[in-house]
C-alpha cells in the first residue's frame, strides 16, 4: 500500500503544477473572445481532461482485474510523462499560433485523462491489501496522496519555477520530470496485488457490465452520491484561479500558494480521517463530509458576492476560513464513499466497480468545471457556480439513508 500511496502521490505533485495556472495560460490565447467564451473555453480543456477518465476508469479497471494492477499504473505513469510535456511545449507557442497551441493544450488534457484514469485502480490495490474493516482506513491513503500532490505540487512550481526564470512551460517540465521519477520507482518497486484466481470477464468496454455494477446492492445511490459531491467540488476547482484573481489580485506565483494550503487542508484532513473511523462509521463521517462542503462553498459564494460590490469589506481571512470548510468536507467524503463501495463489490471485480465509481466521478468533473466556469463569467458576482454546488450537495443529503443497511 505504501507503494501505490507513493506513486498516486508523485504523480499527483504534476497535476498540482499545472492546475493552478491552466486557466491563465489558455486565456493569453484567447484574446479576442468575450468573457463568456473565454469561460465555456476553459470549462471544455478542464472537461476533456474527466471525460476521458469517464470514458477509461471503468475500462482500466477491467483490464486491470484481468491482466493485473502493475501493467495498468505503469501506463498511467508513461502517459502522464509524455503528455505534461507536450502541455510544457504548446504554452511555448506564440500568440499567433493561438490555434495550434489551444489545440495542442486539449490533446496533452485528453491524453492525460485517458492514462491517468487509474485512481480506480489504485483503489482496487488498496482492497486487494485491505480486510473489510481496515478498508476505508485504507481508502483514505488515497485522499491523502492527494493532499500531498496538491500541497508539494504548487510549492515546487512556486520555487522550482525560478530553475526556469519563470517560462511558461516550466509547469510542464516539472510535472514531466516528477512523473518519470514516479515511473521508475513503479518500475522497481511495485509488486503485482491482483488474486490470480480471481476470473475477470473479458469485456473491456461494456456498456451492459457497467448496468450490472450499478444494480449491486448499494452501489447505484452511492454512485449517484459521489458524483455530485464531485461535481459540487469541481465547480470549486475550476473557478479558484478566477476567484482569486478577480476577487484579490493574486499573482500566478501567489496562486501556487493558494492551491498548496488547499492541498495542506486535504493531506491534514486525510490524516484525520483515518483515526476517526475507528470510532465513527463511514455514513456518519460521509453525512458531516457533506454538511461541512455546504458551509464551505455556500461561504465562497457569500465571499465572491461581497468581493464584487464597490466597497468591498475585508473579506480574505473568511475566504480561507470557508475554503478550508469545503476541503475538508471533501476529504472525509472521497474515502468514505470508495470504502462504502468496495466493501458492497465482489472481490473478482474490484477493480471494475471501483472503476465505475471513479468513471462516475470522472462525470461530475467534466459537468462540474464546464458550467462552473461558464457561471461564473455569467454574472458578474461570481457566485452562480457556488449555488449550483450547494444545491447539488442538498440533493446529496437527500440521498443519503437515515441509518446505514446492516451489511455495510
């Protein structure tokens, strides 16, 4: 488990790198266009990416049931070497090639989703070295990989950049660089976890076998769970750049630092999971998860309206009083929701079902930042996509049931 921890979270340091800056750096390309196409432009580069995972999660975990985790990350990890590079090489393009380097932009994301759509298979290595009662303690490694990407990952792009006098394809170097490191210490280290006598069908793209998944007992509703508290955070995510932006001023290097103390919140929140489940279920922390990501997002929206009027209070410290709230909401959620699933998925299939749980998150991720950054250039108080998640979020705790099935 270590192992794997290790290699979602060097790949993860890439994902940090870029993210803070993506929408800026496709936005000096589009300087001709109106806010709102700017917005629905940025919604589509951040959907490609998740549409992508939608698309594979699923596949990958089938294919990693079959033949095995260790080829399916291996993959992953080439993927996302080649793919951040050509993302470093095509914010070297000049303005005039505005074109190319859009579109180059869209096949580094679109390459990057398809081979980075393995997280499900690195929750299946975690059920594969997990009992029942250990798993979401287990589940949560992953959501604090996370943190650790995101917090080392704007860091290193806040200093490492220097190394590169601040070219724009240094995010892309970077992130490039740290995932071949992860690719060879995958390569040397990380042993196969898959039970051998575990049959997997063979089926790779199935549209049937995805039905079947979401008719297992419980699976469906927490399918349907997790993909809109995901769409509820990524209309956070994509819009973060432009909020602080807009809302105070903030430099690309002092984004790197916004995006590393989110990063801070979820590698600190994971680590507080994990002994609080030995003493709350995982529904009970699933439904305080989702009540914190209200208060959260909800307060982002207070705090975007406020930051628009004439004259606006000082508003920073609620800001990252609220955005901590929703953050940690998220990371009490994510492992609880993937523990809660595997624990209702037949052993053969762990990496499909976890790979459909991911593959409907993947959704929420691409609905999430496409209509988040579209809302939030619609009006000019910013705080329509912030609505939209704590409608999504209320939904959710409509969903959830008011005591957890005996066999969970």
């Amino acid at each position: 488990m270590f192992i794997v921890w290790l290699v979602v979270f060097i790949d993860l340091l890439g994902f940090g790198i870029v993210l803070p800056v993506m929408p800026r750096q496709v936005e000096h390309y589009l300087p001709n266009l109106s806010e709102q196409e700017r917005g629905l432009v940025i919604g589509v580069l951040f959907s490609s990416f998740s549409l992508m995972q939608f698309v594979f999660s699923p596949v990958w975990g089938r294919v990693s049931d079959r033949i095995g985790r260790r080829p399916v990350l291996l993959v992953s990890l080439l993927g996302s070497v080649i793919f951040y590079a050509l993302y470093g090489y095509s914010v070297t393009l000049p303005v005039e090639q505005a074109t190319l380097a859009v579109a180059l932009m869209f096949a580094s994301r679109i390459g990057s989703g398809i081979a980075g759509a393995s997280v499900g298979t690195a929750a299946a290595v975690i059920a594969d070295c997990t009992t029942r009662e250990k798993r979401a303690k287990g589940m949560a490694l992953i959501g604090i990989a996370f943190g650790g990407g995101f917090t080392l990952g704007p860091l290193i792009a806040y200093f490492g950049l220097g190394l590169f006098q601040d070219e724009p394809w240094g995010v892309g170097a970077l992130a490039s660089g740290l995932s071949a490191i992860a690719l060879l210490f995958a390569l040397a280290k990380f042993k196969e976890t898959r039970n051998p006598e575990n049959k997997a069908g063979k089926e790779f793209f199935s549209i049937e076998r995805t039905r079947e998944v979401l008719r297992m007992p419980n699976v469906g509703r927490l399918v349907l769970v997790y993909f809109l508290a995901i769409f509820a955070f990524a209309n956070f995510e994509a819009t973060l750049a432009m909020l602080t932006k807009d809302a105070f001023g903030l430099t690309d290097r002092d984004n790197f630092l916004v995006f590393a103390l989110v990063g801070f919140v979820l590698l600190f929140a994971g680590g507080m999971y994990r002994p609080l489940i030995k003493k709350r279920s995982e529904h009970a922390l699933l439904r305080l998860g989702i009540g914190l990501m209200i208060l959260g997002l909800g307060g982002l929206g207070v705090v975007a309206y406020l930051a628009s009027t004439p004259d606006a209070p000082p508003i920073k410290a609620a800001f990252y009083i609220v955005m901590a709230l929703a953050v940690i909401g998220f990371a009490f959620v994510n492992p609880s929701v993937s523990a809660l699933v595997s624990k209702s998925a037949d052993p053969s299939r762990q990496g499909e079902v976890s790979g459909v749980n991911q593959s409907f998150a993947s959704l929420g991720r691409i609905l999430g930042p496409l209509l988040g950054s579209v809302l939030f250039k619609l009006h000019a108080s910013h705080t329509l996509p912030y609505a939209m998640a704590v409608i999504a979020l209320v939904a959710v705790l409509a969903l959830l049931p008011k005591k957890p099935a005996a066999q969970e």
